[in-house]
C-alpha cells in the first residue's frame, strides 16, 4: 500500500491524528525502509489508549 492509501485507511478507520483529540497515529513521510511496512508514532493522552 502506498502512503496516500495507508493515510486514507487511517483516517477510514479513525485511527489517523486528530488534533482535537490528541489523540492517533502519524505515518513518517519517508518511505519505509523494507518497502513494506509503514514507520509511525502513536499518540494519546495515555500508555492505556496508546496500547488500545
């Protein structure tokens, strides 16, 4: 899946940042590094929603 579709899928799914949450996951600009798998940062205002 190429960025655009992986971004797309997050937001989808609602799992992309939102600002006025706080609250999602960041997808590194980059390509990733196998061509495969997506580099990426979850953020929350939590260990326990991070995991969730």
């Amino acid at each position: 899946m190429d960025f655009d579709g992986a971004l797309a899928r997050l937001r989808t799914s609602r799992l992309a940042f939102d600002p006025v949450r706080g609250e999602g996951v960041v997808l590194y600009a980059d390509a990733p590094p196998d061509g495969r798998s997506w580099r990426y940062a979850v953020i929350a205002g939590s260990a326990g929603v991070v995991e969730e």
